[in-house]
C-alpha cells in the first residue's frame, strides 16, 4: 500500500525551505539599504565638516554670548517695532497675492473639476518650480529688478508661497466628494454654478486652514529676507550680529519671538475655529 503522507512530508519541507530562503533573502535586503543609510550619513558628515571636538571647544564662546544679551537695549525700539510690521506687512501682502494666484492655479490643476486635462500637467511642473524655489532667492532675485526694500520680499513670499498654496489647493480639492459635483452637472449647470454651490461650499474650510497655514509660515520666513535687502527685521539683526551687539540684538530677539508666538496663536485659534 503506497505511503500517502510521504508527497506532503514533501511539500511541506520544500515550503519551509523557501520560507527559510525568503527569510534570508529579506535580511540581506534589509541590511543592504541599512549599510547603504549608514555609507550615506558618513559620507555627508565628512562633506559637511562636522567637527563635534571644534564645537565642543568653542561652547565656553557660546555661554559668554548669551550672558552678553541682557539686559536688552531699547534705545532703538520705535525702529524696530517699525521693521517688525514691515516684516509682517511683507508676509501679509505676499500671502494675499499668493492666495489670488493659486484659486485659479489649483482649479486648473486639481485632476477632478479641471475644465482643460491636457493642461494640468504642465502647470504642475510650473507650481514644483516656484515650490522648488526658496522664498529668499526668489526675494534676492527681485531686489536685483526693482531695488531694495520690502516689495522685493512681497514678491519673493508671493511666488514661492504660490507654488505650495496652489499644490495643497488643489490636493484639498481633489479629496471632495463626486456626489454634490456630479448633482449639479446632472442639473445642467455650468463650470461656474459647480464651483459656487457645490465646490466653494465643500472645500472652503480646508482652504481656509491651508491659507492661515502658509501665512503663518510666511511670517517667520519673512524675518531673514533683510538679510539678502528685502526688508523688514532682517537687515536689523544681521547688522546686529555683525557688530557683535548683544542687547541690540536681544531686544530684536524678543520682538520676533513676541511677533511669531502672537501670529502662531492666532492662526491656530482660527483654524480650530474652522473645524
């Protein structure tokens, strides 16, 4: 009488063996890429020049910095409340400016209310180049057209800002329902009548948040476009830095913290108010 539970002894030998060899196969696959992540951080390390024994003998300098900045020096105070609203007028304007940029963009993008498919992917490739463009390039860009001053930082934060605005626009529409869309396309209304009653109404809070989002953003970036001559409380701090003037720069310290911590809480009330 032949052996019936010789075939399966078989097969399940076989099956453990491969579950051995796939065992083996995805250690080796893991530890590649964990080699490969160590290969990489070192080799970025050396490119960097990290230098922790250097830092560690120049923390004492550190320590005696920081005991330099109190008290702060308010002498010039009036001046810098006005660069503090400059900066924050800069990040007011360029988010405005971003915000009538990217409704249109992101309609235009957003793969299901598009009224022209074909076009949707090269404005893609149009909003990851102003996406890919830091906020301070674009800023030292236009000081080089229309000269010094907060207006080349307006128009530094508004391109950049429209690139991110329109992308996350565009991804907050795509995630809507197709049942209010598609009711009023089944009633015969236009592009325009979809957009009012049943786009506007779904998307607007999302894109609400995203604004005050990006605007809060938008301010803290704001704060270094001095740096490259667009204005604001930038231009204070590095002359600060550069003269090694301690309370002067404490005092500008404590108005950007003041300035970012005001805006964060705002936005952030709003935003939950929204939801």
């Amino acid at each position: 009488m032949p052996d019936l539970s010789r075939p399966a002894a078989d097969l399940d030998a076989l099956l453990a063996t491969e579950r051995r060899r796939g065992g083996i196969w995805k250690l080796l696959y893991q530890g590649f890429w964990g080699v490969l992540a160590i290969a990489l951080l070192i080799a970025s390390a050396r490119t960097a020049r990290v230098d922790l024994g250097q830092f560690w003998q120049r923390l004492p300098t550190v320590g005696e910095w920081l005991a330099r900045l109190w008290p702060p020096d308010l002498s010039e105070l009036p001046s810098f409340v006005e660069a503090i609203w400059e900066t924050l007028a800069i990040a007011i304007i360029g988010t405005g400016c971003a915000i009538v940029a990217a409704v249109p963009l992101a309609l235009m993008v957003a793969r299901n209310v598009t009224p022209v498919p074909w076009l949707a992917t090269p404005l893609r490739g149009l909003l990851n180049l102003l996406r890919g463009i830091d906020t301070a390039i674009f800023a030292l860009f236009f000081v080089s057209i229309v000269g010094l001053g907060p207006f080349a930082g307006a128009l530094g934060v508004a391109f950049h800002t429209t690139g991110s605005m329109a992308k996350l626009y565009a991804e907050a529409l795509e995630t809507l329902p197709h049942e209010p869309i598609e009711a009023i396309e089944a009633t015969g209304g236009d592009r325009l009548r979809t957009f009012a009653f049943a786009v506007l109404p779904e998307a607007l809070p999302g894109l609400i948040s995203i604004s005050l989002y990006l605007w809060e953003f938008n301010v803290r970036s704001s704060v270094i476009l001095g740096i490259v001559g667009a204005g604001g409380i930038g231009y204070e701090l590095l002359v600060s830095l550069k003269l090694l003037d301690f309370p002067r720069l404490c005092t500008i310290l404590l108005l950007i913290l003041g300035m970012v911590s005001l805006i964060d809480a705002l936005s952030a009330y709003l935003r939950q108010r929204l939801q």
